[in-house]
C-alpha cells in the first residue's frame, strides 16, 4: 500500500535558511543524553523526479520498544525550489521500505521492500491521483535500471536455480557450502557434522552473523533486461563473476557495467576491475577498458559520444575520473583523459551534467562533504557547486539540472532534506525532523582548531566545549579518534562528542595524517608508520587544545575510539603517559593475530609492506600488545562477539594483560554485534554503548582523584 497523508507530529516540514548555529529555545534545560538516540529521524535516500517537482526520500526513525529501525519512503512536493506542500507518507508505516527511484517519465517510483514473505523485494507504485496499491512487474526481480526511452528495465539478480525445469526455485540445502567443496578431509557421518570445513579465505564478512558457505556454493548474480511494462526477464550476461554498476548507452540497445573477472582469485594482489558493454539482446560481453588497476562507476554521457568512470592504477594510488570518447558501437576511441590528475581528493561514481560538458561527483573535503564538478575544457578544472561546513550526501539533480536535493547534516543536526539551484545556491531545508527535540537539549557547536607537526604539516581538529562551560573552573577532556585510518571527522552528526559534552567534558577530534579529505600524501603518510608518525598529530592536538583553554586539567584527559581509533587508543596508552583513562572499541592489540582472523587482510598488507611473514619486524613492532607492560590507565574495553572486521580476540588479549597486571578494566561483549555496533547495531545495544562511555570516563576523569605522574 502506499499512502497519500500530510506529515504530523515529528515530521514536521517547514522552509527554513540552513543555519549551523546552537539551537536556541526556553525549553533547554540539558545536553544530549544517551537515550535521546531513539528520537533521531534521519533522512537517508534522496531520489529527485526527472521533472523537478517531486522528492522522494526514506526517512529512518527509532522504535525503541521493539529494539529496531524503521524506513519508510515520503514525498516532498517543490516548485521554483521551495517545499509547495506538505511532505506526505508514500509507502506503508507498517511495512519497511528504502531506495527511491524513478522512472524516466517519473510515472513509477520503484523502492525495496521485503513485505508480505514476498521473496521479490522489488516493488512499484503509481505516482499521482490518489496513490494505490504497490505492485511488482512481472520479471523484474532486482533494483530497475530503465533505459533512456523508459521502455527497458534492466537489473541484477542471481539466477533462480531449477534444475528440474518444473518452473519452481529449487529449495537451497540448509548446510550449503559449509563443508567446501574442494575439502580433502572426510567425516564418517554428514548427518552428525554441523560444523564448517574452510579452505577459502572469504569465509568470514563484516555484517554477518555467521561464517560463510564456499563462495562456490553462491549463485552469481547476472544481468536480466525486461519490458518496462512487464514480461518474461532474458538474462543478458553468463558470467564467472558478478556485474554491477549498470548503465544505458542512449541507444538502448546497450548496457555498461562493472565486472572483475579475478574476483575469485583470491591471492590476487592487485585492483583488476574493468568495464564490460553488452548487448540489451545477451551475447558476449565487450571488454572496453584494460587498464591496470580498477575502473568502475561507468556513467555516459547524454549524447552517448563520451564514458566517464573512476580509475585506481594500483592499491595505494589516487583515484581519478576519467573520460573516453566512444564510438556508435560503445567502444573507447583513443586515450581516456585524467580530468582530476590536478586534483587530490577522492571523487564519488561521476554522473553527467545535462549539457555534456561537465562530470559531477561527491567528495569529501576537509572535514566536509561535497559536491564537485568538472568541465572538459582544456583547463579540466575542478570547482566546489555546494559549500559550507556541512556533509552533503545522495544528491540528486532533475534532468534539466535546474535543481538538486540532497540530505545534509552538520555538528548540530542529523540529516535532513534540502534543495538547492543546480548551481549550488540557495539551498534551503525541506524538513525539519529534528527540530521538536533538539529545542529541548543544549548542544554546543564544535570550535575549528588547527596545529603544525614538525615536518610543516597542518593538522585541523575541532573542541566541543562543556555544556554550561564556565571560565575558570575546571574541567576534564576527552581526546576521540576516528576510525579507518583513511576517513576523517569533521562537520556531520556525532551524538558521542554531544553526550560527553553534556557531561562536562571537553571533546577534541582531529584529523591526523592518514585521515582521508586533505589530499593523497596526507593520507597514505602514515603507511609503514601506524602510531609511531600519528602519535605527533594527536598530542599536538591536546597541547594546542590546553593552550586555548586553560581551564582543561591536563591531568584528566581521556582517550578513546574504534576501529582504528581502538588502536590508536591502545598505542598511546602504551607509549605515552598523557591519558588518564581509556576506551577502547572495536580495537586492535596484535597486527599479526588481527591479521590470521580479520576479514581485511589486503589492508595491512599495503600499509605494512606485505602480510606478517614478509614484514614480522612490522608488525609486531607496531602492535600495541608489545608495549602493554606500560599500560596504566583504567581501561574500558568494547567488542562485538560478531566483529570480523577487528575480531574480538584483540580485544581479549588486552583485557586479558590489563588483568593480569592490576590495572583497572572492564571488557563489554555486546552479542549479535558486527564492526558497525556503534552506527547501525541493534539501537537498545547502541545506547547502551554511549552509556557506558559516558559513565566511564565520568568515574575516572571527574569522582575519582587522578594520581599524579
């Protein structure tokens, strides 16, 4: 069902200037608190009408009682890039539903929905009048990608399998590839084995529950092409490895895609993913790059005449948008030109601007998120379309490129909807879903804070004061560190920083070399040097932070983070004696363990200069368990019993040497939790993780006296 009604209670829509200011109301009487995690709505997906005048967006709140998140779909009607209405309900409140898109006429809106114990989770609704019922198109049984002229749908789906050809999917053994296929030991009795037989490296996956059945066990997904009316699905493709990225040439009688044909090679040590054309009829495809390195992302131009796609040469190198000029028959002509080789950030999957003569993409950029362009004169000159401290996602431009939507959030707001002229100005929130509860906490806005390391490099970083600071008195600091290495903090939503804030906590965090967003040097510098180079960028930090505020107390100063930021945690509170207590989470102790049980190996394997065997000195002299006799800080360590990205082991290991030397720790296991726990884990777990920070450093930064070193 899809439903037609006005938006009521939080979903409140209002036309507003964007402002980055601290909310300002009467009703404040606090700061952010754990719990105030199940009021957040915040808007995901952004699909703008070809026409301009509709915004379909998914809308995700809390239900704090059934321990869950719930997406819906809603439409924001616009005109001249104002809200001309009330945004409404489009798919059932009681049914899950995410990924907008629109047809080329914009009569259609697909969106994924898994309703009904309906095995196609791809659904259709109707767009005008008074709504309707949501429906499948017969054959279309993955997300749509319609050609230009609307009469074509294409996707990607795994075959059904029926090999006895009675038309029904046969039904999947229970235990498929747990035992591999190519395993040379033998059981007596299969009925009495449940456990795993692995001899591939892929068994275990960030975000599973469980181990993986052989990859040879899985049906690989191919490309099928339908009427857009509906009718019998025709698979396009027979391949060994999986499509992805599809896009139409304007003849409609051509898709591009991504593929990789060494996908299952898994001691490949290099990117080899290409870009195929095939045939809307099936047929071989073509290979139409064979660079080495990776292309991806393919998206053609409006008259067909040009292809833009990333490019990666190797693991470690710059990814750049390159374009290519493409014959009648789809295929490259001549040589693909860098458009961004004077440009060091990296570019998102390029799309094209109406016109022809320029490529857009998303970015991040110094603590920012943005949108970029790129015109293809000779200059190939690189320029911001939308600015601010503000993170831009998922935008979305209608097919005249008059207007783009995007979902924004800020330092002092999750996500909310706006628009803007195709140009970047004027942009203006659409929803307000925020704005109820956020006029009842204080938030203090961060403040930009920038250092110099000894080699000339700046490092920026932002500090969030106390809320209800007061000059003069006295106050403890936490010192957060983002994961990765190669992403960054900066201007977006972190309710962490605004609940230790609350609790009277000074918050700093930087971006320190090996961040992503200041460029390919500043991010791969620290290759070779996880800790040891950093470790400067963090307590300059601290030091430029103590100088501007003397009302920190640099005997209570704290340190935490996950993921890398775990291990970094780990590292400095072995090698310094700056931090009066720690968190850890997701964390690292031992690369050379971490490395024989993390689903990331090709990571380490770059930065390290080889796996444990070709580079031991490395890795155990970067391993923080090599120095934890140092370690004498009150310690609160955080796994996830389904973490196979930084395997909680690690973080056995070090609560395990805390204990055994006396020092004060306390290890919490969260169950069914992944490496995502604190951005997308079960919401009662979630919260119950910012608790447990707060009050952890809230014992030992602020009630207990902190012996002096």
């Amino acid at each position: 069902m899809v439903y037609l009604t006005g938006m009521r209670g939080r979903l409140l829509v209002a036309v507003m200037a964007w402002s980055c200011g601290v909310v300002t109301a009467g009703a404040q009487t606090r700061g952010l608190a754990p719990g105030d995690y199940y009021r957040e709505v915040t808007v995901e997906d952004v699909a703008m009408r070809p026409q301009g005048d509709l915004v379909a967006f998914t809308v995700m709140t809390i239900v704090e009682k059934e321990n869950r998140r719930h997406r819906e779909i809603w439409l924001q009607p616009i005109a001249q890039g104002k809200a001309s209405g009330e945004a409404f309900r489009f798919t059932a409140p009681t049914e899950e539903s995410t990924d907008p898109r629109w047809s080329p006429d914009g009569a259609l809106l697909a969106f994924t929905s898994k309703r009904d114990k309906d095995d196609n989770a791809t659904w259709f609704a109707r767009v005008g009048g008074t709504g309707g019922e949501a429906f499948h198109l017969e054959g279309v049984a993955g997300e749509p990608v319609w050609s230009p002229d609307g009469r074509w749908i294409a996707y990607v789906k795994a075959p059904v399998r029926d090999k006895d050809g009675d038309g029904a999917p046969d039904k999947r053994p229970e235990r498929e590839g747990w035992v591999a296929p190519d395993a040379v030991s033998r059981t007596l009795d299969a009925g009495r084995f449940d456990g795993r037989v692995v001899t591939s490296i892929r068994y275990k996956s960030n975000g599973t529950l469980t181990w993986m059945p052989h990859y040879s066990t899985r049906d690989i997904p191919q490309i099928f092409v339908v009427p857009s009316g509906g009718g019998t699905a025709v698979q396009v493709t027979r391949l060994a490895f999986a499509p992805s990225q599809l896009a139409w040439l304007p003849d409609n009688q051509t898709l591009v895609f991504t593929g990789d044909d060494q996908q299952d090679n898994e001691v490949n040590p290099d990117l080899t993913a290409d870009l195929f054309a095939v045939a809307r009829s099936g047929g071989e495809p073509t290979r139409l790059t064979s660079n080495p390195g990776a292309d991806r992302g393919a998206a053609v131009s409006p008259r067909g005449d040009r292809l833009a796609f990333l490019h990666q040469s190797r693991v470690g190198a710059e990814t750049d948008v390159l374009v290519a000029d493409l014959d009648p028959a789809g295929r490259l002509r001549g040589t693909p030109r860098n458009l961004t080789a004077a440009w060091d950030r990296v570019p998102g999957v390029p799309r094209w601007t109406p016109d022809g003569r320029a490529v857009r993409f998303d970015a991040e950029t110094n603590g920012n998120a943005h949108v970029f362009e790129v015109t293809l004169d000779d200059r190939a000159v690189v320029r911001l379309v939308t600015t601010g401290d503000v993170s831009i996602r998922s935008a979305s431009e209608s097919r005249d490129g008059a207007w783009m939507a995007y979902r924004l959030d800020s330092p002092l707001s999750p996500a909310e909807l706006f628009v803007a002229a195709g140009d970047g100005k004027g942009a203006t929130a659409l929803t307000r879903l925020n704005a109820s509860w956020l006029t009842s906490v204080v938030l203090q806005a961060p403040e930009r804070l920038t250092w110099t390391v000894a080699d000339g490099t700046t490092i920026e970083g932002w500090l969030v004061k106390p809320v209800g600071y007061v000059p003069g008195r006295s106050y403890p600091m936490v010192l957060k560190i983002h994961g990765g290495p190669h992403t960054q903090y900066g201007n977006t939503w972190f309710p962490t920083f605004h609940i230790l804030s609350a609790s009277g906590f000074f918050v700093l965090y930087p971006n320190p070399r090996g961040s992503s967003g200041y460029g390919h040097a500043f991010t791969y510098a620290t290759r070779g040097k996880w800790g040891e180079l950093d470790t400067e960028d963090y307590l300059g930090g601290v030091d430029t932070a103590l100088a501007r505020y003397r009302d920190i107390d640099p005997k209570r100063v704290g340190v935490s983070g996950g993921s890398y930021g775990g291990f970094m945690t780990n590292w400095l509170s072995a090698t310094t004696t700056r931090f009066a207590a720690a968190v850890t989470s997701r964390s690292i102790t031992n690369w050379e363990s971490w490395y024989g049980t993390s689903d990331a190996q090709r990571l380490t394997e770059y930065e390290f200069h080889g796996p444990p065997w070709e580079s031991r000195e490395t890795y155990r002299r970067l391993s923080p368990i090599s120095y934890v006799e140092n370690v004498s800080i009150p310690t609160l360590i955080i796994n996830g019993d389904n973490d196979w990205r930084t395997p909680p082991g690690d973080g056995e290991q070090w609560f395990m040497a805390l204990k055994k030397r006396q020092v004060p720790v306390e290890l919490v296991s969260y169950p069914r939790s992944t490496h995502d726990l604190s951005r997308t884990g079960e919401p009662w777990l979630l919260v119950d993780r910012l608790e447990r920070i707060r009050s952890w450093f809230d014992h030992w930064l602020k009630r207990k006296v902190v012996a002096s070193w």
